[in-house]
C-alpha cells in the first residue's frame, strides 16, 4: 500500500482508505462479526486511514471503530465528521453544541483528540459565514481536535474552504462519473496545501459493475430511500444519476473498456491518477470488498489513451445525467 501526505496534517495516510458508513448500517445490516472482519483486512492490507461520523449508525461506525482500536498496538488515523447531527442540522449550530459533539465523537473513538474533524456537508449559508470554520480553529488551539477539514457537495463550497488558511482536508465526490474537478478544483488544492480525500469513489457501488437493472436494495439502504434525493441531498447516492441511468452508463462504459481492463480498477485506477488526491475511502460491506480496492495501489496508472477515453465519455455521456448541481 503506497501513501500520501494528506495536506496541512501531514500525516502519511494510505492511498486507499476505509469509508466507514456501512459500519453504521447503512447500506443494510452488517452484522459485529462482519465489521470486525472489515477493519481486520483493512488494517492486514495496508490501511490506516478511516473516515466515519457521528451519525452513520447514530454513532454505531464510531463506536464500532473506538472498540476495535483499542486492540490496535500501531493507532490508524481516524476522521470524523460533525455538523449533520439533529441537534445541529440545518440551524441548530453554536460553539457549545458543536463542541459537544465533537466530544461525543472522541468519546465513541476512544481518543484524547480527534485526528480530523471535518464539517458534515453544512447548509452553504452557514459555511459561507465562515462562524465554524473560526470555531474549528478554536477547537484545535484547545487540543480537542488535531485537524479540521470539510466535507462538502458543491465544487464553489470546496473553492471557498480551500481559502481558509488553516483547513487541511478536503473531502469531495469524486469519480469517473464525476471529473469536474480535475480542472476546478484539485489545482487550487494543491497550491493551498489542501488534502484531497475522495468519497464515492465508485458512484455508491454503480462502478464496480456489478449492478444490473433487478438489483435491489435493503429499505434501511440510503441506495434504496434516497435513490431520488428524498432524504438528503440528491448528488449523493449514486452519485446524483438516476440508478437506470447509471446502470445504462456502466453498460455503455464497459462496452468502450480495452478488454483487459474491468470497470472497478479502472475506477479506482483513474482516481490515483490524480496527483492531488490524497486518499481515496472505498466504502465496503464485507471485507472481500476491502482487499479488493486496496489493491487498486499496486495497479499501473492508466494510459494517455483511456485518460482521454474517460474524459470523453464524462463529458458526452455523464456530466449533464447529474442531478444537484456539481
Ligand atoms: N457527505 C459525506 O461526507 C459522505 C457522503 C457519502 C459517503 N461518505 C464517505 O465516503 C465513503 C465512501 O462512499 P460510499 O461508501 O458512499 O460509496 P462508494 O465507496 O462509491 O461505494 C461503496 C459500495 O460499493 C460496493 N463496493 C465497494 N467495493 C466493492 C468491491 N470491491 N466489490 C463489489 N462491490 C464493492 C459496496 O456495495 P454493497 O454494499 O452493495 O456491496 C459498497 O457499499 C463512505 O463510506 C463514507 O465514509 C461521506
């Protein structure tokens, strides 16, 4: 498993992380024995860098990883999120309650302070206001939080953190179903010293291929009650394209693939491909899938000609399916 620095922490994190939501149920039940079997090969294959949040599982994938980093001799870098929790979300936000839940957080971890604390995807309103990022700089001048970054939906929202002078990471949708950022952003990041920490990696699962039309999904799955955008924003399961469309894109994709290439490492593959990224979080729901994407780190980088291959595809078949904005 190779490294990156992720951005102002300079902490060395591993190319390919953990995405820690399913930890919280999710995308369906995972049972204890499951997740356990999770962070175990993750950890077997190199990983040491897990992303989470108070609310994935109402604090069961923090609590989950607070267990089972006490059997840990060498400590893993964790991230959690904050912001999102009903106390909070959509204008419940002061400086005591965010403290509180950055607390609880580190609580659940089982740390004296959090390693990366990122803000959870907040109404724009209140990000641009600039009141949590200043609060996040107190936080760490008190030894609550080591780090803040942010996770963010829109690529102006991601442009406005990257000014903040002391924020460190990053976290954005990012995929071959999803490249403005290539231009946009990722140049910007780099000159500012910001990590580059990749979610949906693979489009909530449409990129691995494996889908097909018939698939179905768990009531408690995110995949199945906001496939339409019903429960939170809607460029986020499956990347914001409708699942038959999406469906359709892979098919087409696959179609266009040299023979000796599959859909998941090429995914994968292309986001590493960008210098900026820092850490890709694969989510998994068993740990066969963890061993898997780990081993996107060991993969050649793609060539000039699929590099162009999939900017083309993006822009003439992708880009305008994607609900939400970008
Ligand atoms: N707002 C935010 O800040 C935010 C939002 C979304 C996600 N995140 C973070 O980003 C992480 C990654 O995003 P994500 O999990 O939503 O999407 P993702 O990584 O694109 O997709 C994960 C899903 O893809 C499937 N999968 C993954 N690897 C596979 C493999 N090798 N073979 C077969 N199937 C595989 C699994 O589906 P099945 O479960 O169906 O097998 C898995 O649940 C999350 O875990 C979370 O930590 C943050």
């Amino acid at each position: 498993m190779k490294t990156r620095v992720l951005g102002k922490t300079g902490f060395e994190v591993s190319e390919i992380g953990l995405g820690c939501w399913q930890l919280g149920n999710d995308f369906g039940p995972v049972e204890d024995q499951e997740a356990a079997a999770i962070l175990q090969s993750a950890v077997d294959e190199g990983i040491h860098f897990f992303d989470t949040a108070d609310v994935y599982g109402g604090g069961l994938s923090e609590q989950r990883i607070g267990q089972w980093r006490k059997t840990l001799s060498n400590q893993p870098i964790i991230a959690t999120k904050v912001g999102r929790n009903s106390e909070l979300y959509p204008n419940g936000y002061s400086k005591a309650k965010v403290k509180e839940s950055l607390q609880a957080s580190a609580k659940r971890l089982g740390v004296e302070a959090v390693d990366l604390a990122q803000l959870h995807c907040v109404p724009r309103d209140i990000l641009f206001s600039g009141d949590l990022l200043a609060w996040m700089e107190d936080f760490k001048q008190e030894g609550i939080i080591k780090h803040f970054g942010a996770s963010v939906e829109m690529l102006d929202e991601a442009k406005f953190c990257c000014e903040h002078p002391q924020i460190a990471s990053l976290q954005i949708l990012f995929n071959v179903f999803r490249q403005d950022a290539v231009d946009s952003l990722l140049p910007l990041a780099s000159k500012n010293d910001v990590g580059i920490i990749v979610r949906l990696p693979l489009a909530s699962g449409l990129l691995t291929g494996k889908m097909g039309l018939n698939h179905t999904f768990s009531e408690h799955d995110h995949r199945s009650y906001n496939k339409d955008g019903a429960a939170f924003h809607v460029g986020e399961t499956f990347n914001g394209i409708p699942f038959e469309k999406g469906i359709a894109l892979v098919e087409a994709l696959k179609e266009k693939l040299p023979e000796e290439h599959n859909i998941l490492d090429v995914s994968l593959r292309w986001i590493l491909d960008q210098p900026q990224v820092s850490s890709i979080i694969a989510g998994a729901s068993r740990s066969s899938q963890v061993v898997r994407n780990a081993a996107a780190s060991n993969l050649p980088p793609l060539s000039k000609e699929l590099h162009s291959l999939l900017a083309d595809f993006y822009r003439m078949e992708v880009r305008d399916e994607i609900r939400g904005g970008i």
